[in-house]
C-alpha cells in the first residue's frame, strides 16, 4: 500500500516538473520575433535628358550609275586609210588598210605589189590562169572568192613570207616565184612602184 502512494507520488512530480520545464522555455522565447532590418532600396538611376536635335529634312539618297551606264571617254575613232589616187573603192581601201595591220604589211608596200600584180583590176586573169588583184594561183587559191578575200589572201601570203625571210626582197621574190631564188627583178618593181605610194623600204 505504502509503495502504491510512493508510486503516485513520483508520477506527479514527474509529470509537475515536465509542466515546469515546458513553462520555463516558453518564457525564454521572446513574445515577437526580432525583426530583420531591411536593406535600402538603390536610388534610381536618373535618365539623362535628351537634347533634341533640329530636324534638317529627308537625307538625300545616293545613286549609284551602273558601270555600263556610265558615260564612255570620247575615244577618237581610228582614222581608215583612204587616198582619192588609190583607184580602189573606199570599201575595198578600208579593207585592205585592215589586212594590212592584221598581218603587219606597210600598206604603200601592199599598194606597190597589187599595182604590179594587176594595176588595180580586180577581174583581170593573166594568160597562166592567176587572177584578182593580187594575181593569185587558181591551183592554189579559189578562183571565186571576191576582191576583199583577194586581198586578204595575197597580202596574207607576203606577211608570211616577211616573218620567214626578214628581208622585204626576199619575201617578194618568194612571193613572186614560190621561194626565194635570189633574183631581185620582180622585188625590185614592187618597191619602185612601193615607193610611189610613200613607201620608205
């Protein structure tokens, strides 16, 4: 019986001390949490002003030309051989002034050899069959081809033979007679006649 009050006893201070115990934290608590100060907010940036600037009209745009729309120098036109004594047509002395920069034939020294191949007669045909005005070899050269191509052939003949001789002469004969046999007759009448029309050799 004693140890049954003895019991209870214990229990009730047990349980008056954990009521203490709870009592005593909740008085150590404060009654308001602290508070946290509060960081200061940065001062705006302030905006700078902005200047206004006087309105000066729309920019005028910029044209670009085209470079083949562009105006071309004014080149002088090469001038075309022609001379009122030459008795060929200014077609045919346009021509000829062509071939004769083609091939690089002095055009008084081409003028010179058609003289004495055919005086000028583009329709003439010698008694062995050579014809035009540079009195071409029919075996050789189409004996239809016009008076221009007449030309271009026969000048074209005598520039090669320049190239392979290197002596005016030479290349006459050649012409004259197939290849140089070192007769100088013909290649002498081409440059006297070569001469009349302004040729310095």
């Amino acid at each position: 019986m004693i140890a049954r009050y003895a019991k209870a006893a214990a229990l009730c201070a047990l349980a008056a001390l954990l009521v203490f115990t709870v009592a005593a934290r909740r008085n150590a608590q404060p009654a308001t949490e602290p508070e946290v100060p509060v960081a200061e907010a940065p001062a705006p940036t302030e905006t700078p002003e902005v200047t206004e600037t006087a309105w000066v009209g729309p920019l005028r745009d910029t044209v670009t030309i085209p470079e083949a729309e562009l105006p071309a120098e004014d080149e002088p036109e090469p001038v075309k051989f022609y001379r009122e004594d030459v008795p060929l047509s200014e077609d045919l002395q346009a021509a000829l002034d062509d071939i004769c920069q083609e091939t690089g034939v002095d055009i008084n020294l081409a003028l010179g050899l058609i003289q004495t191949e055919s005086n000028f007669q583009a329709d003439i045909v010698s008694p062995t069959g050579d014809y035009g005005l540079c009195q071409l070899n029919y075996r050789y050269f189409d004996p239809t081809m016009t008076p221009e191509d007449n030309l271009r052939s026969g000048i074209g003949l005598l520039g090669q033979h320049l190239q392979t001789y290197g002596d005016t002469s030479a290349a006459l004969t050649a012409y004259n007679r197939g290849h140089d046999d070192g007769t100088r007759y013909y290649a002498s009448v081409v440059l006297s006649n070569a001469a009349g029309w302004g040729y310095g050799g």
